[in-house]
C-alpha cells in the first residue's frame, strides 16, 4: 500500500455503531441500514431490491432507472468504511429474475469489485428464490454462523438469535406536533428485522397487523435510521400509520 493510499485509508470516518445483544452475540447497528458483526468481520444488508425500476418499467410504470446504482454506490461506501471479511445479502437482493439476468454490465462490474478478497453469501428470499452462479459468492436459503441464524422471512414462533429482513420495517413517531416516519431496525432482544437497504424500497409500519406473529404484544424496540445515529424507540412511544401498505 502506498503512502497515499494508507492516508486515504486513515482519513476515511470512524463507523459508529449501536450495539445490541441478539441471542447471545453483541452485533452494531449502523444508521445506514447495514449490520456490523465485528467479531466475525461481517457486514449484513437486506433487501436490495436491485432493479426494481426497471421491472416497474416493463409493467408499464415508469420510474427514474437510478435505483440499482444507488442503492450499490451505498454498499460500497460501507464496505469500504468497514472492510469485512464477510457480506451477507438477506434476501431479495434483485426484485425479480429478469433484474439478476438483466442486470447492466457496470452494475456487474461493481459488484464484483465489492466481492473481491471477501467472503459473499446471497441468502435467497421471496423475489429471488435463485441467484445465477455468475454472481459468485455462496447461495443458501439459511445460513448459521455461532448462535445466530440468517435468514430473509422471520420463521414462526418464538425464536433465539435470528437475523433477517423482509418486512422492510418503518417506524412513525409525533414529536413537538409533528409526524416523523423513517425506516429502522425492529428488535426484541431474540429476533433482529433489518431495514431495507434499496434505494427503491418503502418500509412496513411496525404495528401494522403482518408484525404480530414476529413480536409477541408490542414488546420490542426500534432503532430509527437518522443522519450520522440511530433513534431508539420503545413500540409503546410508536404511531401507527393511518392506512396500511405493503412493502414487500
């Protein structure tokens, strides 16, 4: 590494992140929506949805194309910041199969760039139930590493240590007269729901209906994604949202 190389290096910014306790490892949330397993030197991001625009697009609805380059410019700013040995993508990395077999040539080019001298584990979830082997990296519907359990869907039940996504949960809090929305990492000390990561993504209030089978009577916390930190909520501090939308 050159001289220049390593001041670079050294002037990048101090990841700060908020640690909680998911079974029985000590995991950081970061505000950018990505989890920080430090012990394991792995980074853990959900829901990518890359190139959703462009199925919308083939539907008929047009949306601006930008989203799957985005969406990767954040991942790499990550990765760069953290340098893991290890990502884990959980699920729903592409909105559908036509986005993975589709997917432009610089996109590819920078996701290879990112899997270089690392570890990469795509989890499959509901949009993408198979990643083409030309994406390199592992592909597995569960992935087990210690005490925690990744996965895309919560599972049924009561559960300990399991990592996942799906849900892309929002939170909505009044402050001072005003509503705020944003979305956050949903936890109760067993199970941790992971924000989604695309640039295209909306976000599931947390007390809608679909999230009574994940947390039992409101008996969890949120950490709401802000500018540089996170804002941790208990549910009893939360709003609903007035009209229910899907986001997955």
């Amino acid at each position: 590494m050159s001289f220049s190389t390593a001041q670079s290096y050294l002037s990048l910014p101090v990841p700060v992140c908020h640690d909680v306790s998911i079974g029985n490892e000590t995991v950081g949330l970061h505000d950018g929506g990505a989890l920080w397993w430090p012990e394991e030197h792995t980074l853990v991001v959900s829901d990518l949805h890359m190139e959703k625009g462009a199925s919308f697009a083939r539907r008929g609805q047009m949306l601006p194309p930008y989203d799957t380059g985005a969406t990767l410019e954040r991942l790499s700013g990550l990765i760069t910041i953290f340098q893991p040995k290890r990502v884990i993508a959980l699920g729903d990395s592409f909105h559908d199969e036509k986005g993975a077999d589709c997917l432009p040539a610089a996109y590819r080019a920078m996701l290879k760039t990112m899997q270089i001298g690392r570890e990469w584990v795509w989890i499959t979830g509901n949009h993408d139930k198979t990643i083409p082997a030309s994406y390199c990296g592992d592909v597995v519907e569960t992935l087990q590493i210690r005490s925690l359990t990744f996965c895309h869907e919560p599972s049924e039940g009561v559960v300990s240590g399991e990592i996942c996504g799906h849900l892309h949960p929002a939170a909505k809090v009044r402050r001072k007269g005003r509503s705020i929305r944003r979305p956050c990492f949903a936890t109760d000390g067993r199970r941790l729901v992971l924000p989604a990561f695309g640039a295209l993504t909306g976000g599931l209030n947390v007390l809608d209906a679909a999230w009574q089978p994940v947390f039992s009577q409101s008996r969890f916390s949120v950490f709401m994604l802000g500018t540089g930190r996170l804002y941790p909520f208990a549910a009893s501090k939360l709003t609903p949202d007035t009209a229910r939308a899907s986001a997955v």
